[in-house]
C-alpha cells in the first residue's frame, strides 16, 4: 500500500487495521504527527488529507492510499518556513509543542478556505485541537498575524 | 543606598501596568525575547519520549482492573504467552518474587506496582505485555484471564470512616479502617475565641471535585537496561529526572551511578509527571527480563483513570467578621479524598500541602484548619494539576467564603476585599497559620484589575441587564500564592531536600553552557534561564546553551513542580551568574594590570573606574582564563562555577482576577465573555512567557469552574475516562485574556523573581464561580458549574457531584 506523504511516496506492507497516525509516525517515521486521545477530541494527530485537516488518529492508514497527506515536516519549503509556522513563533502561539503541528495544520486549512477569518471564525476553526498550555489567544494571534504577512514569508 | 533599602524603596514603588508591546527582536538580558526552542516545534522537530525508535525495542501494554474493588482469585496468562509476538508477560506474583510487587510513594505510603491480592481501584494495573509492536502488546492484554471476586467499594469519601465501611488497604498491617493522616494548623483556641466573639459568622460546605491535569502528552517511558553494562537508561516523561534516579535507586536496588533518566521534550506536565507509575516499574523489569529497551505508553483513558489527580477536597469553611465586614478569623474542617494509595506529591512534612495558606491575602487575628485524609477506591495521587501543593483549594476556600460574607453582608465584594487586604506596611506579614509573607502591594493590584475591567461600570450594566431579566455576573479572587520550596530543611520529597544545584561553564570563545536541574514541560526554560545568565553576565542569549532533563548533563535537584524553577533554579542560575562576574574581575584585573577593586562593571564588561575605554568585555576574559596569561593566586584557570541554591523562604506572588459572565437563564449555558487578570510575580523576566503561562492557567480555571470532574459511579466505573466524558476548555469557551501586572520584588530572591507557573490555575477557578453565583443570586453552588447544574441552582438548589 502506498500513501504520498508531502511529496514522497511510502510504500508499505501493514495490517488493514493500522491507523494513519501510526503509518505516518512509525512507518513513514515522521514523528512530528502526535497521538493524544484515539478519540477525535484532541487534535495532536491533524494532518491534511488532498488539502482537508483530519484526525489521523480515527483514520485507517488504507484510507489514505492513492491521496496527498500533507504533515507538519511538509509545511517548509526549501527552507522557507509556511506563514503559520512564522506566526506562531512570532506571537508565541506554542509552550510544550505537543499541539502545535495538528494545530498549525488546521491553521493552514482554515486559510486556505478562509483567508481573511474574523475572530470567531478563528476560534471555530480551532475547536477541534485542544491546548492546555496557551489558553488560545495567542494561538489566535498566531493565525491572525499569517493571515496578515500571506506574501511575507520569513526564512528563519 | 543598601541593597534592603534599594528593595524597601522597590516595594514602595509597586510597577503597574497593562500588558505591552510586540515581541522584541533580541534583548540583552529580560524582555520579550522570542523562545529558543520555538524552532525545532514549529518544525514537528520536537523529540517526545514516544518518538524514540531504538533497534530491537519492544512494546509494553498494561492490563487493568474493570472494579474498583475486588479480590483477585486467578490469573491466567497462557494464551497470553503463547502469542507468536509477545516476549513476556508480567504479572504481580512474577514481581513478588523479585520484591517489586509493591513500590513506596512520594508519601511514604505503598503502592502496587501490579495487583497481587487485590484490586482497589478502576483502572489498576494487573499485568503487563510485552511485544514485538504495540497492536500485538494490545491484543495480548486481552488474552488474559483473570478471576475477580467483587467487594464493595468505598466511593463517597464521607462514608470512608464509618465503622462498616470496607477495609480497602488490608494490604497493611495495623490498618483496620481508611483512615491516612489528621493534620492540622493554626490556632484552635484562640481562632473559636474570635468565632465566639464575632458579629457576623458564614459557614459553606463546598466540594472542590476531583479532577485531572491532563496533559495532551500522555505519561510514558523507553527502559533500556544494556547487558553488557549493566547500566539503565530510562528516557521518560517526568518533571523531576534526578528525584526520579534516586528513588528507582532506592525502590529497585540498581546502584545510582548505573541509571540515567533522560527527559526530552514533554508535552506538559501540570504536576501529572511528578510521581513513579507502575508502567514505568514494569517497563524496567521488562527490559530486564528481554534484554531490550521496551517502550510504554499510556493511552489517553489510562491516563485519566489511573494517574495522578488532584483536589478531591470535601471543605466546610467559615468566616467571622464584623457586621461591619471586618474579618477576624477562619476555619476549616477538610476531608481529603486521596484515592487507594497515598501518591500525594509535596514536602513529607505536609501531608494537606501548603492548604494553611487558607487566610489568603486578608488581616486577620486568628485561623485553624484540620484536615483528614482518607482512602477511596478510587485512583491514586493526590496533588496534581498546578496547584502548588493544594494552595489552589486554600485559595477556592478563602475567595469563596469572602464572596459568601459580601452576600450576607450585603457588600460589594471588591469592596469587602479592599477593606481587609493586607496593606503594604505590613510586610514581611507573618500569617496566623505562620507563613511569612515576603512582599506585596495588594490594594494596588486589585485596583489595576479594577481598573481595566472598568469595575464600576460592570456594575452598572449588570442592574440594567438585570431590569431586563438577563443574569450577568462579575467574579473576584484576589490570591495570595506560596511557591519556590524549599528551604531544604523544611522541604523535603522521600528525604531528598528541595534545594537546586546549577552549573555554567562560559567557553574560551565566550560562549557558555548552563546545567539545571529542573525540567521544562512548555514553560520556556531554555530560553528564560539563558535570559538570567544574558542579563547577570552579558552573554547574549543565542550564545547560551541551556541543558536540561538529563541525569547524567546536569547537577542534582529535585525538579519542576510546584513553580519552583524560577523561584528556586533561576535564583541558582544567578548566583552561579555572579560567581563568575567575580572570578571575572579578578581575571580582568591581572590582564589590565589594575587592583580588581577599581573595576565596575557593566553589563558585558569590567572597565576601569573613571576610564570607560580600558575594559575587558566577558569573552576577552574568557579567552585569557583558558589562555597564558598570569592569574592571580587561587584563580583556576577557567570560568567555571557551580552551585546548590537553598531557599531562604518560598515566595509569595499575588494577584487580582476579576471574570464576567453572561448566563443563559433558559439553559443554565454559561458564557465567559471577559476575563481580567493582573498578576505581581516580582521581577519579570520574560513578559512574554509570563503572559502565556497565565493564559494557559486562566483556561484551566475556566476548564475547573465550568466543565472538568473526573466522576465515579456507586460501583466506583470512572465517568471521565476519555476526552468525550472529561470536558476540557477548547477555543471558544475561552474569551480574550485581558492581562495587566504589578511588580512588587521578592526582597529574599536574588533578582526579586517570585514564579508564575500555577498562579492562574490557583487564581481563577474562584473568580468564574464567584461571577455565575453573582449572576444567578445563589450563595454557593459546587463545581463543575455545567448547564444543568447551573440551572438545578437557579431552579431549588443543586448537591455536590460525586
């Protein structure tokens, strides 16, 4: 079975049942995709799925063959970091990093569909990734500031 | 000007403010510098004890109990065993043989690492698999068999000592009730003197419910005990690496030299990685028996049923005071629920933690409170969730009795509070309870939260809306916190005492590296302890490597928890600092050929006093103490220094919160809609961090006051056990923080820093419960305030959730 992950092809034999998050994570060895819950509530294992933010760990890795799985390794590009991953750093939007890469996927999702979100729609989007550090504003401020600087994308 | 007086005059100054300015670029020393360990985050770069692969590990899963309690009559692990994939199947009677079926707890009480006789709480770990992957460890687990004989559990803590209550710790001898400790403090006598005298007395059960720090990161560990050296590392998540060596050196009788505990990266701890779980136990044996690392983690369900919870607290509180609303005096009557196994987490000569901060932030003459603690089939632990060893129910206590006398009285609470703050004068205050409170200007904080919630129009909006018919509310908890332990002859864990060690090399190139003991879980040391060092030194923070979590890299301490890695670690970061500054002069001296006694320093450079140009800056002086130059006598030649910082007292920060709430009057829905928060953690090292360690702790509060229990049922089946049961605060149930600060400097701590960890998590549960009682004119309803209790309040009153 073969799922493309940011670009590369992983092609592995697995058990119909094994569960995207762990072919991402133990397969594939991208360990930036987290577990937290089994249950959806979480968030930690958002990856994008052809574009989409989806729970991987409520995903059967089967499901995910033949289409483009986008996770937090594959947000940089040639070294220039996505407009989300600027703004959360810039607006300290992250304390243990244990959300962070399900909670900027679904920022990227969320800009991609939306590129100008008010504040609710903000906090909507988010609702579905939990945080027990920062208490979201500046998870918030975070998204606001990459949908302010799209076009200025910083390479540190 | 003496450095008392510079300190008095400081504190006479009280700096306001409300929160400013973008995160600059990169400050010298404090500010709002952007975080070092940002980087590796943003990128999924981040190393989490389960991201570790190491060749040929194995994975462990754990059995559990489904009663609460029952007696074991057999197991039965050969269908288990004989599944092609596992490697070894562990049960409490395989433990016993190597006497480590049971293990200490931080409370010196006992704990089964897995159940031998019997089972005493849901949840509890029975046996342990070990497999060539984790689906396999899991399928195993179900191949077990075991034979329950079910008892009657103990649930309702209030029955726990009733003369027929199940005995649930058989397991002791001696023990012929569950009964843990009786502790008290205070003044009995005098305080029920006061009592008798009082004009006006308000008395309030209240329940501050069970509850779990959950952090997203579950709890978990990699045991790789290599053969050939005989030598366990143990990569795991915790907040006290060092603590942890010596007790598995203790429990386990492997020599201390020959374990390394590593903490990487941890997705947040909030006091649930302070203790030893028996996954971890059983991983090393695993490791032991197969000759492979072995991998356990928790899933999220073991995690909420079986770890560490916190609060548990049945409180009958009450205030005497005058009619005119004076206070004089409290009490306290508390039966603490502390699960099967007493795994409480703070100083051994605690049992109830700091509770006896219970008189807040008030004057008054006198106080007593008695404490019981009692076993429950319930999981163990006991002080968790950052709550600075129980300081978050002493401040629930006070903050909601004061609310109870303002509503008896007839007052305004912020009035009622700014008349019996304690005033700036009286500092150092010694407590009834004998706490010595090291600084504070109270009145000026409350008025700075008073003053951005725009108190006294809130309370002209709340009459119009009620008009209406609508139910807004405003909450105040004004909070005195007591963290920073020790000093090491008061604190201990396990008689290890709670002082910190830290050790800074500043390399030939002047460049430097600094050890510390403590652990971080998100807090940001990486970035605020090089900020110490950049400030006392110099160096700029980019040039500052900070080590951390790692037994073998660092100096003995013993960990992060309780706020104490400001208040105790960063005060060791400076004084480690300032011995090098010295060291520094006497090297800069010789290489100017001038007594060190004319130089002054500035920050980066000793130059000579009246000659600003003939200096050395910190790098030179680093290059030539490793270099040829000619020391002075007694001078080594590096720039090197290490010390173990001892508290000489804990710090007290403080703060002023004010919640305001919209409640649904039709469904009981309750809305946040502002929160303001101004917190005097002393001296501010990093504005930045310390706004987001508040945030976090205000969504707990918001999480605790409206949403989180960890419930049970009478046959004790846990009712929180997943994040679809145990409701946790997400981006909508929490407003836009609205922070503001005062800084009133430790006079004890050497750069006046108090810790912020856990203010929040302790300051705000009163202040949202406080608001939607005053939106629905209640006197007092227990927490969760959920919708429904909440309309039960309104609709005839509401019982304490169990």
């Amino acid at each position: 079975m073969t799922i493309n992950i940011n670009g590369t092809d992983y092609c592995r034999n697995i058990e119909p049942r094994r569960l995207l998050v762990h072919f991402i994570r133990d397969d594939a060895g991208l360990t930036g995709t987290h577990w937290g819950c089994d249950t959806s509530n979480c968030g930690v294992c958002t990856v994008l799925m052809d574009g989409q933010a989806i729970k991987s760990c409520t995903t059967l890795a089967v499901m995910a063959e033949g289409h483009d799985v986008t996770t937090v390794e594959g947000l940089e590009v040639d070294g220039v970091l996505d407009p989300v991953q600027q703004g959360f750093t810039n607006e300290h939007g992250l304390q243990c990093g244990f959300c962070t890469p399900g909670m900027m996927l679904t920022a990227r999702a969320l800009l991609d569909d939306n590129p100008h979100p008010t504040e609710a729609e903000i906090r909507e989007g988010i609702s579905g990734n939990l945080c027990r550090c920062t208490g979201y504003l500046n998870v918030v401020k975070a998204i606001q500031w990459a949908a302010a600087h799209p076009f200025e994308i910083a390479g540190g | 000007m003496t450095a008392v007086q510079e300190q008095q005059e400081q504190q006479q100054h009280t700096v306001t403010g409300p929160e400013e300015g973008p995160n600059e670029g990169r400050p010298l020393g404090y500010g709002r510098l952007k975080r070092k360990e940002d980087g590796r985050f943003i990128r999924g770069r981040g190393l989490f004890v389960d991201d570790l692969h190491l060749p040929g590990m194995l994975y462990g899963s754990v059995l559990r109990s489904p009663y609460a309690h029952a007696r074991i009559t057999w197991i039965d692990t050969s269908a288990a065993q004989a599944h092609p994939k596992v490697r070894a199947v562990i049960t409490g009677a395989d433990l016993e043989t190597m006497g480590l079926a049971w293990m200490p707890t931080i409370s010196n009480d006992t704990q089964a690492v897995l159940a031998t006789d019997k089972v005493r709480f849901q949840g509890q770990e029975v046996a342990f698999v070990i497999a060539e992957d984790h689906y396999a460890a899991r399928d195993a687990i179900e191949l077990i068999n075991v034979e329950y004989e079910p008892l009657t559990p103990v649930i309702d803590a209030r029955t726990a000592l009733h003369p027929d209550a199940p005995v649930i710790r058989t397991d002791k001898p001696g023990q012929d009730d569950n009964f843990v400790f009786e502790w008290e403090a205070g003044n009995k006598l005098a305080t029920d003197a006061a009592f008798a005298k009082a004009d006006v007395v308000v008395k309030q059960y209240m329940l501050y419910p069970r509850v779990h720090p959950a952090p997203l990161e579950t709890c978990g560990c990699v045991a790789d005990m290599e053969p050939g050296t005989q030598k366990l590392t143990m990569w795991t998540t915790t907040q006290a690496p060092h603590a942890h060596r010596t007790l598995y050196a203790l429990v386990g009788g492997l020599p201390e030299h020959k374990i390394r505990v590593v903490a990487p990266d941890i997705g947040g701890g909030f006091g649930n990685k302070v203790g030893i779980y028996p996954g971890y136990v059983c991983a090393i044996v695993g490791s032991i028996l197969t000759k492979r690392p072995v991998k356990w983690m928790e899933d999220r369900s073991e995690n909420l049923m079986s770890t560490s919870f916190a609060r548990d607290y049945h409180m009958v509180g009450e205030i005497a005071a005058t009619k005119e609303g004076l206070i004089r005096a409290v009490r306290a009557e508390v039966l603490a629920d502390h699960g099967a196994f007493n795994g409480t987490a703070q100083p051994s000569k605690y049992p109830a933690g700091f509770f006896h901060i219970f008189t807040g932030s008030y004057d008054m003459s006198a106080a007593y409170c008695h404490v019981t603690g009692v076993y429950t089939n319930k999981a163990p632990g006991g002080v968790a969730y950052s709550c600075s060893f129980r300081v978050t129910e002493a401040v629930y206590l006070i903050e909601r009795l004061v609310d109870c006398l303002a509503h008896e009285l007839g007052m305004d609470p912020a009035e009622l509070r700014l008349m019996n703050l304690l005033r700036p004068e009286q500092f150092p205050y010694t407590s009834p309870t004998g706490w010595v409170y090291d600084s504070g200007n109270y009145p000026a904080t409350l008025e700075v939260a008073m003053n951005i919630a725009g108190y006294e129009e809130l309370r002209l909006e709340q009459i119009e809306k009620r008009s209406r018919g609508e139910a807004m509310g405003i909450g105040i908890s004004f909070f005195t916190e007591v963290v920073g332990a020790g000093p090491r002859e008061h604190m201990d864990i396990m008689g290890l005492g709670m002082a910190d060690g830290c050790e800074l090399r500043v390399h030939p190139t002047g460049k430097a590296v600094v050890r510390l003991s403590v652990e971080t879980q998100g807090q940001g040391h990486e970035t605020t302890f090089a900020q110490i060092v950049a400030e006392e030194l110099g160096i700029p923070t980019e040039d500052i490597d900070v080590v951390h979590g790692d037994t073998d890299q660092t100096p003995f301490g013993l960990g992060t928890y309780g706020s104490r890695s400001t208040a105790v670690s960063g005060a060791a970061c400076a004084v480690v600092s300032r011995k090098i500054r010295d060291k520094a002069r006497l090297i800069a001296g010789a290489m100017l050929e001038v007594a060190p006694n004319d130089l002054e320093w500035e920050k980066g450079r000793w130059f000579v006093k009246g000659d600003p140009t003939q200096g050395r800056t910190i790098s030179e002086i680093a290059f030539a103490a490793f270099g040829s130059l000619h020391l002075p006598d007694g001078v080594e030649g590096h720039l090197d220094a290490e010390c173990v910082y001892n508290p000489p007292n804990l710090t007290f920060p403080y703060g002023a919160y004010i919640c305001v709430v919209d409640v649904d009057t039709g469904t009981g829905v309750v809305k946040v809609r502002r929160f303001i928060a101004v917190d005097d953690c002393g001296t501010r090292i990093n504005p930045m961090i310390i706004e987001g360690q508040v945030h976090g702790g205000l969504a707990d509060g918001i999480g605790m006051a409206l949403m989180e229990m960890i419930a049970f049922d009478d046959e004790g089946n846990c009712l929180g056990g997943s994040f679809m049961d145990y409701l946790i605060p997400t981006s909508v149930e929490c407003p836009a923080w609205e922070l503001g600060y005062t800084v009133t400097p430790s006079p004890h701590h050497p750069f006046g820093a108090k810790g912020i960890g856990e203010s929040a998590t302790v300051g705000s549960p009163p202040a949202v419960v406080n608001a939607v009682l005053d939106a629905i004119g209640v006197r007092h309803a227990d927490m969760p305030l959920t919708p429904s209790r909440v309309w039960h309040a309104m609709n005839g009153g509401v019982e304490p959730p169990q």
